[in-house]
C-alpha cells in the first residue's frame, strides 16, 4: 500500500508542471523561501500608508481650523459695521434733540431760519465727527467681542426706548412753541435732510433688525467655498499621483509609463505550442510540464523572420513548434537550439508582412534593482487569454534555484535567477518580464508551487539569455566542460563514512568525490574516491549542485580553477583545468 501511494506520488510529481518539487529537499543552507526582503518591503509600505492616513487628518484639522476662523472674522466684521451704524443712529437723534431744546428755550422766531441753517450747514461736519466716533466705537465693538448677546439686545432695547422718548418730546414741544409766520413758510419747504440721508437710515434699519440672518448666510457661502476649493485640490492631487485624466463622458485616459510599456510589449510576445498539443488549455486543469503550450518573446527580426526567446521546457522534444501572434494569426517554428541545464531555447519562424510583430527593447539586467516595478506579459493558459498583463516588484536578484530536470525526484542543477513577486500561471512559461522603461529584463522560468507559498517565482537575467541564445542560433546547443566525477552531498553521509573518510566534524559541507572517469578533466587534476572538495574557484562549494554551477559558469573562458579538497582528513589544494 505504501509503495502503491509513493508511486501515485511520484507519477503526479511527473504529471505536474516545471517547478521545485515538494519532498525530498535536503540542501537545508537552502531557506530562502522565506524572503526577509518582501516582509520588509511590506512592513515599509503599510507604515507609509500610515504616514499617508495622520498626513490626511491633519490636513482636514487644518482646514477645519481655518473654516472656523473665517466664520469668526465675518462675525467681527459684522459687529464692527452694526456698531458703528448704531453709533451714527444714536448721535443723528441727538443732534435733532440738541435742536428742539435750542428752539424752546433761547432761540426768538426770526432766529430760527437762521439757526436753522446754520445747523444744516454744519451737517457735513457733524457726520464726519460723528464718523469719527463711530470709528472708535467700531474699534471699541472689536474689543468687546467676546460680550454676550444678552447685553447686546439689553442695549438695542435701551436705545429704541431713548428715541421714542426723545421724539415724543419734541412733539410737545413742538406744538407748544408758536411759530411765526415765515417759520410756518420756512416748514413748507423741502427737509434740510436729503434722500440720501434717508436711504442709509433705511438700510442701516434693516442690518440692524437681520444682521443675524445676514451673517449666517454669508457664513455658509464663506463654508461652501472652502470646501469646494479643499474638494477641488484634493481631486486634482489623486489626478496628479495616478498620472490619468479620464472625463465623464468615457474619454482616453492619460497612459503612464506602465501602460505604454505593457502595450508595446504584447506586439513582442507570443503563444508557443507543440505540434501534438491542443489549441487551447482552458479546459486543463494544469498543462503537463514538458511543455505542451507557453510564451515566447520575439527578440530579434531579420526580413519576415522572427527569433524568439523561450524555456526549454516549453518546446520540450518537438523539433516544430505552432507559433500564434497577432489576432491568433498561426505559423510554423522551428526549434533551432535549445539547453535544458540553463532552460533557454530559440525558435525561429516566419510571419506575415502586414504583421505587427516587431522585436521588443533590450534592457540591462545587471542593472536591476531591489523592489524595482516590473510587468509580466504572457499567455497563460493558453491562446484563449493571450497578452495577459501581471503587475509586481522585483523581490530577489541572484538567486540559485535547485530544478529537478528529468523528475527523477533529484535536483539536477542550479539555475541562476531573480526572484518575481507577479502572477505566474500555466502558459506563462517563456514570457517576458518587462520594466518600467519597456525594455525587457528577464524571461519568466518557474515557480514554487507549494502549499501556502505564493508570490515566489523566477526569471532568466535577459544578459544571460542573449548570451546563451547567440550560442544555440550558431551551434544549436552549448558545450560545457566536463569533468567526468560523480559527486554527491557532505550532508547525505552517515556516519561510518565519514569516520572511513576521516572527515573533521567542522567540515558539514561540501562535495563528495564518488568515481572518477579515466582520461578525464578531474584525473588529470589528481581527484580520487573519497576526495571532499569544499571550495572550486575561490567558491565555496556547499554540495554538487554548487560544484556543477561553478564549472559551469566557465563553459566560455574555461580556464583553469584551484580547488581545496579534504583527503583522508586532510586539507589539500589541487588545480583543475578545464581545456
């Protein structure tokens, strides 16, 4: 029974699509599938949103604020402008009180004209006196803001007693006074008061009786302003930081960087299937991982030819590939080269002349920085959903990701990425992943599929890929050294082997010379059965995955690399060359 689930386990293993697999990961120095970066970047991004939140609160306290005190100036304003009208009021009925005493008790009846015109002519001056005094009383209103509104009416009402007193004994007076002849002449005449004075005595009544009103709808309006014109800056802000206008009426929108980026790049990328397979892979749960459908990116043009970049895994062993570009547009491609240790192959196929294709902009990967915005443009499941766009960061640059090549359940080598945080799915094997400018970085390899992991995939550096791509258009594959050893892990010793290899205890790492080939690259070095090499190069070398990388990566100078080995417990340096 139990052989029976290992099998099943192993046959969905093989089913399933290229990624790590999920048992039998014992290089435990391996831990980075938990990114200490991302929880970083997250923490950053939520204070920075907190940052955003007290920023915004203290803006609308500040403008509260400042609605309060404009409310507070028009107040002030409004009492400066009654007091002072109450001022005017109050010496204007003065001044005819002064005058009726005058005529009553001193003034003869052929005086009067004259005392009457004399008062009319002084009137100019007593306005501007009594301007004056209303100016002070204005100042004085200021001062005595904070009073109460009791007083105030207390006041009003005093003073609406005084001058219904104060004409009530000028009438009697009035009428008690004889008056000559040419003074009953000189009362048939027009008022020594013009209209003028009787038009502001009129409006000066009316701020009096409704100045509350009035000052509460000017209020609003000073209110409603404020907040149109907060409102407005507000919008034209989240306007700015979008970078994108759009109108009511469903008008273009104004394209960032981003945008422009992802539409350029959907001319450069296209669906990649077999010749066996189906057209689509909606109906799949999951597409088997030998590559049955995925991306390419077009990276070169010659005539009505196209080269395109995509994984080894995607062509798997077709030598002919249906390639679907523009408006599902199929022609026929040729695999011209491919590397199943670096996952990188070029196909070559012909277009239409009409056709939209066009070879996408080549940036520098060497150059990528931590965090960087990033696209993913690629055909995920398939032709059905071709150009779909991912958005995401770059979360790791250099790292070493152990791929099972033949699903043997062993690692077979290290491949040489930088980490993505953006969707990846079936189909997406081969796109392109694209920055901010356009230009394409890198192309998408594989990702972790494990349970509660999400958000780790990889991509080939585009400098690496170019690289390899020239060798398999001139070559169709790519010739790396061999050194003709079979190794295996320090870690997977028990043990007996190390006390029979007298390997020191501090030694945990490294490895594990098991045969050497004769006539080979490592018996000309000198390497025997039960050599630990712990460093190749000036690398150290944690186990053999590490040791193949290292030769590796000198596939082109292949020059030669001092290597230190432990033998029957000893430290030793040999030299291995590689031509």
């Amino acid at each position: 029974m139990a052989d029976d689930k290992h099998s099943n386990e192993e046959k969905k293993h093989k089913d399933g699509k290229q990624v790590i697999p999920k048992r039998h990961y014992k290089r435990k120095r391996r831990a980075f599938f938990h990114n200490e970066e991302r929880e970083k970047r997250v923490q950053k991004e939520r204070e920075a949103k907190e940052r955003e939140k007290e920023r915004e609160a203290k803006l609308a306290k500040n403008n509260e604020e400042r609605v309060k005190d404009n409310l507070r100036k028009a107040r002030i304003e409004k009492l400066t402008q009654e007091e002072i009208q109450h001022q005017q009021q109050k010496a204007h009925e003065n001044q005819e009180g002064d005058v009726s005493s005058e005529t009553l008790h001193s003034v003869p009846s052929e005086n009067k004209k004259d005392k009457s015109e004399f008062d009319t002519a002084n009137q100019p001056k007593q306005r501007d006196e009594d301007k004056k005094e209303a100016a002070v009383g204005g100042v004085a209103g200021i001062q005595s803001e904070k009073a109460s509104k009791k007083e105030e009416d207390n006041s009003m009402e005093k003073d609406n007693k005084d001058r219904e007193k104060s004409k009530s004994d000028t009438k009697e007076k009035e009428d008690v006074t004889e008056k000559p002849s040419h003074q009953n002449a000189k009362q048939d005449t027009p008022s020594t008061h013009s209209p003028d004075t009787h038009n502001n005595s009129a409006v000066s009544e009316f701020l009096r009786r409704n100045w509350a009103k009035i000052a509460v709808v000017i209020g609003a309006i000073i209110l409603v302003l404020l907040l149109f014109a907060i409102f407005h800056n507000l919008h034209n802000r989240d306007d700015n930081s979008s970078g994108q206008i759009s109108s009511f009426n469903g008008g273009d929108k104004k394209q960032t960087a981003m945008m422009k980026a992802a539409k350029e790049t959907t001319h450069s990328v296209v669906t990649v299937e077999n010749k066996d397979s189906n057209k689509s892979s909606v109906e799949k749960e999951a597409p088997k991982s030998d590559g049955e459908i995925g991306s390419g990116v077009v990276y070169k043009k010659v005539g009505d030819s196209i080269f395109i970049l995509t994984n080894a895994h995607v062509v798997g062993d077709k030598a002919n590939q249906n390639i679907l570009y523009d408006d599902k547009k199929k022609t026929n491609g040729k695999v011209i080269g491919k590397d199943k240790y670096s996952d990188i192959a070029v196909v070559k196929a012909k277009v239409d002349k009409d056709s939209k294709v066009k070879p996408i902009a080549i940036g520098d990967s060497n150059q990528l920085q931590l965090a960087e915005p990033i696209i993913t443009v690629g055909n995920p499941l398939g032709a059905d959903f071709k150009g779909s766009v991912s958005s995401g960061i770059i979360s790791g640059l250099n790292r070493n990701v152990p791929v099972d090549i033949d699903k043997d359940g062993n690692y077979d080598n290290l491949t040489k990425a930088f980490q993505i945080d953006a969707p990846v799915n079936p189909g997406n094997s081969g796109g392109a992943v694209v920055d901010q400018n356009g230009k394409l970085v890198g192309i998408v390899s594989l990702k972790i599929d494990m349970q509660a992991v999400e958000g780790m995939a990889f991509a080939i550096p585009v400098n690496h890929a170019l690289d390899l791509a020239k060798q398999l258009e001139k070559h169709g594959h790519i010739n790396y050294p061999n050194t003709g050893v079979q190794v295996s892990n320090v870690s997977d010793l028990n043990d007996g082997e190390r006390h029979q290899m007298k390997l020191p205890e501090s030694v945990e790492q490294g490895a594990v010379v098991r045969a050497v080939k004769d006539h080979s690259i490592a018996e000309k070095a000198g390497l025997k059965s039960d050599d630990v090499i712990v460093e190749l190069g000036g690398t150290k070398i944690e186990d053999s995955l590490r040791y193949r990388q290292v030769i590796f990566e000198h596939k082109d100078d292949k020059k030669s690399l001092s290597a230190k080995i432990y033998r029957n417990g000893k430290l030793k340096d040999i030299e291995i060359k590689l031509k």
